[in-house]
C-alpha cells in the first residue's frame, strides 16, 4: 500500500500551479508546514528533498540533495532545483548524469540518453521563457512548461511514496 501525506502536506499535491523560476530568496509556498514535511519524512532523505522542493523550497531541497549527491533521486532533485533556481546549464549538468527510472516516464523517449536530451531540452525551453511571455503564444507557452514541471515534481512524489512504502 502506498504511503499516504498527512493532510497538511496534501496542499502540495494539489498545486495546480507552481512558478516556473524562483529567483534567490524567493519565498517558500507554505513556510508553515516546512517543519511537518521535515517530520514525515524524517527517515527518507530524498522524500524530504522532494517534499520541500515542491514546496518551493528550493535552499532546503538543494542542502538535502547536496548531502547526498551519489544518490539518484537526490540527483533528480538535484536537476529539478536548479532549473527552478534559474541556474540552466547546472540543471543540463544534472540531467545527462541522472539515471532515474522516472526520467523516462516524466520526459519520454526510448533510451536513458533520448530521456536525457529531451530533460534537457524542456530546461532549455523554461531558459527561453524566462525571456518573456508577451505573446499569446508564449503566454501559452509558460503555462505548458509551469503544469509540466508541477507535474514533474508531483510524479517524483508520488514515486517515492509508492517506494517508502
């Protein structure tokens, strides 16, 4: 049976949105429940990394990742978090060294290498759309790349829950 989030924590799950990019010093989404995410998930350090990511969280996530670099959901954090920190080419960096089950659910593609370059290529499109979304287009644009990433970050989750279980 697959790990359940206590009731505060669902409100994560159930984002429809989250910010494509958090420049530094961003605010968390719910500075509240930083202590319960910490306290559910105090014996998986990747949940936790995972939990306060998308909590936009992005300080903790990374000081929990960084621990724990030979790790390879930590490493998907790792890729995930600086995409949303605005640091691209780290986040490409990340990307053709993860070799994560979920990379090829969430970014498609046959091969681990077609999984890399297409994780890749969706943090080169978020790049582009930091430029400016003043077009119906690009508006269009950023909110595809907005529920892709929310979507990212809810799949890796849920993945962990159904593996802590």
């Amino acid at each position: 049976m697959t790990r359940a989030l206590p009731a505060p924590l669902q409100i994560l799950i159930e984002r429809k949105s989250v910010p494509l990019c958090l420049p530094p010093g961003s605010p968390c989404y719910d500075p509240t429940i930083s202590t319960q995410i910490d306290r559910f998930a105090s014996s998986s350090d990747r949940l936790r990394a995972a939990l306060h990511l998308l909590n936009d969280d992005v300080a903790r996530a990374h000081a929990i990742a960084q621990l724990h670099e030979d790790e390879m959901t930590c490493n998907l954090v790792h890729c995930i978090l600086h995409r949303r920190e605005q640091d691209f080419s780290n986040s490409n960096w990340w990307c053709r060294k993860i070799d994560h089950p979920l990379l090829k659910i969430i970014h498609g593609g046959s091969t681990l290498a077609e999984a890399q370059s297409r994780a890749c290529r969706f943090t080169d499109d978020c790049q582009a759309a930091t430029r400016g979304a003043s077009t119906v287009c690009g508006a269009k644009k950023l909110q595809e790349l907005k529920k892709l990433q929310r979507d990212e970050m809810v799949t890796l989750v849920q993945w962990l829950l159904e593996q802590e279980s």
